[in-house]
C-alpha cells in the first residue's frame, strides 16, 4: 500500500515539476519576444535620424 502511496506522490511531483518547467520556459519566451520587439523598434526610431 505504502508503495502505492509513493508512487503517486512521485507522479503527482513530477506532473508539478514538467508544469513549472512549461512555465519557465513559456514565460522566458514571452520576455524574449518582447525585449526583440522592443529593440526592434527602437532601432526602427533610431535609424532615420542617423542616415
């Protein structure tokens, strides 16, 4: 029984780490994109000026 309970407390932890990890990872992304959209327009501004 106790290896029962073991066994879905691992399933249950490792469903919880991938969920974090998914997260993470999105959320990481998401910051990616907007830090090049942003660049990119601030480079789009900056151009015309200098040529």
């Amino acid at each position: 029984m106790q290896e029962l309970i073991l066994e879905s407390a691992n399933i249950h932890a490792n469903t919880f780490y991938s969920t974090v990890a998914i997260v993470v990872i999105g959320s990481m992304v998401l910051v990616a994109g907007v830090r090049a959209k942003l660049l990119f327009v601030l480079v789009a501004a900056a151009l015309p000026k200098h040529l």
